[in-house]
C-alpha cells in the first residue's frame, strides 16, 4: 500500500499523541496562510514584496514590486492591491500563489498595518453641514433660482459697504432707498465676479467686483452654476485618456469610471492632480470597474486596460 506524506504524519501524531501546543500552532500557521484574514500586516507587505524582487519564479512582477508597497499602505488586503496595478494578463493563479507563499514565511507575531480612520465631526460641524445635506440629493446639491439670487446679492451688498460710489447709491435706509438694479453680472470659475450697477440716485452705472466666498462658491458649482476651472496641458492629457477610457462603453459607461471623470475635472490641473483621489485612489477605480465587468459577464476592452495603465503611468508625475 502506497503510503502518502500526509498519511504518514497522522500515524505519527496519533502514536506520539498532540504534544503541548501543537493544535494552536497549527490553528496560528492555518490563521497566517488562509486566503481571507482579519488583517493586512507590515511582515505580510514585506515578504510579498521580496518574493516579486528576488523570487525568479516571479521575476516578471519585479517591477510592481515598489507599487504594491504604497498601496499596501493603508492596510487594504494584498490580493485587492496586486489586482489594481497588476496588467490584466497577470493571472490570478500567480497573484494567489505570490501571497500564498510569502503567508508560510510569517512569524507567529505580526504587526497589523491600521487602517486611515473618517475622523468624527463635532456637534458645530455637523450644525453647520446640516442645512447643505438636506438640500443634497446623491452627490448633486439643489440650488433655487432665489437661492442662487440671494448669494450674488448678500455678495454685492458686501461689496458696496465698503464702496464710496455705492454708499451713495444706496441712500438711506427705509422708505425712499433706491433699488439697485444689476447688469452683466460675470462670475469665473474661481469665484472672483464683476457686474455693473444703475440706480435713479446714479448719473451712470457703476462697475463693481469682488470675490464670492468658498461656500458660496461651492453651492453655485455644485448647482451647475459656474463653469469648471480651465485646464493645463496635463489635465487635459489625463482628460483625454479618460475619454479613451470611456469610448468602449459609449452610453454604458460605468460609475467607477464616471466619478473618475468627475473628480479629474475638479482637479482641472497638475498641481491640483497632486492631491486629487484621482492620483491617490486610481487603484479602486480599476478595482471597482472590475467588479462592474464581474457583474456584467463581460471583460474590459483592451484599450481600457492600456488606457488604465497609461493614466497611471502620467499620474505618477505629479
């Protein structure tokens, strides 16, 4: 009778009987090398990443190997990780086997890499938003015609308190005050305005400017009110190469890839790209077109994937 390894180390230990410790050094060893763990650890990071530099069963994930530790930073699992930077025919048996093997080089005691906690708002803050998330539907404010007339005017009547001209042409309060018309009113993307003001008190309009405050100007963008910020030449390279991105899906684009969209146009620049999630979380933007196409049954067109790597590739710039 052919006797097998495994086999023969059950024989072994019901002779020898489970000596002290032994079950909960095998259920420790089972706990480190299982697919699915509590946690993410500094020596997990480590020994996967050595394995991709110095291993030459995986010489050809060498190079991702610096990749895989930043993104490994804030804890997320390995597996998640190598999904995200790795190409596409990187297969998910090597992805298994790189983790799997560097998991049976663990020691017993690990050092769990903790996860980037949302800090709390306090009692003010959360006063302070609460009008601003009743008005919000998804992640698209409302915003009235009258709203949008009452931030303009509260704006200018700030304007005017400190204009000699415009103390004039407001006169005195109360009864006989005369009413203040506004024309071309100009407001830029980055919330400075200009506009012309007439009134009977006036021989000719005035012309006024001033600058809207932050939160007046985030309710008019988030309204649709104010054009988005102009583009350099590298937000419009990484705009082009979401356009490629999207072309394949034509009407069917997916939501990953339409809040992709979304926050590079926020960041309308290089420097504004340095500090954007477009740069910080391009990771879970692959990660979660994936899991679209998962659901959908289909694969990625190719040119997703090598657009994906190249908008990487540019972001790593800045």
């Amino acid at each position: 009778m052919k006797i097998t390894r495994e086999h023969l180390i059950k024989m072994i230990k019901e002779e020898l009987g489970d000596p002290a410790g032994e079950a909960e050094a095998e259920r420790q060893r089972k706990a480190r090398t299982a697919w699915k763990r509590r946690f993410t650890s500094v020596e997990e990071v480590n020994a996967i990443a050595d394995l991709m530099e110095n291993d030459p069963e995986f010489e050809m994930l060498s190079r991702f190997a610096d990749e895989f530790r930043r993104g490994s930073e804030r804890g997320r699992p390995p597996q998640d990780v190598l999904e995200g930077i790795l190409p596409e025919y990187v297969s998910g048996g090597l992805i298994a086997k790189v983790i799997l093997k560097a998991r049976e080089r663990l020691p017993a005691d690990e050092t769990p890499i903790e996860k980037p906690k949302s800090p709390a708002l306090s009692g003010a803050e959360m006063d302070r938003i609460a009008p601003s998330l009743e008005e919000t539907k998804g992640n698209k404010m409302k915003i009235t015609k009258q709203q949008l007339y009452n931030i303009i005017k509260e704006e200018f009547a700030a304007v005017l308190e400190q204009d000699a001209q415009g103390m004039f042409a407001r006169g005195a309060k109360g009864a006989g005050a005369d009413e203040i018309s506004v024309e071309k009113i100009r407001i830029a993307p980055d919330g400075s305005f200009k506009a012309r003001l007439s009134s009977a008190s006036l021989e000719k309009p005035i012309r006024v400017a001033g600058r809207l405050d932050d939160d007046s100007r985030a309710k008019l963008s988030q309204g649709g009110a104010l054009a988005a910020a102009p583009m350099d030449p590298f937000g419009k390279e990484v705009m082009g190469l979401i356009s490629k991105i999207k072309e394949p899906y034509g009407n069917d684009v997916p939501p990953s890839i339409q809040k992709l969209e979304s926050d590079a146009m926020k960041a309308g620049n290089k420097e504004g790209f340095a500090s954007s999630p477009v740069k910080t979380n391009i990771a879970d933007y692959w990660n979660d077109t994936l899991r679209y196409h998962q659901k959908t049954g289909k694969k990625p067109d190719y040119s997703v994937i090598s657009n994906f790597n190249a908008l990487n590739t540019l972001l790593r710039k800045v």
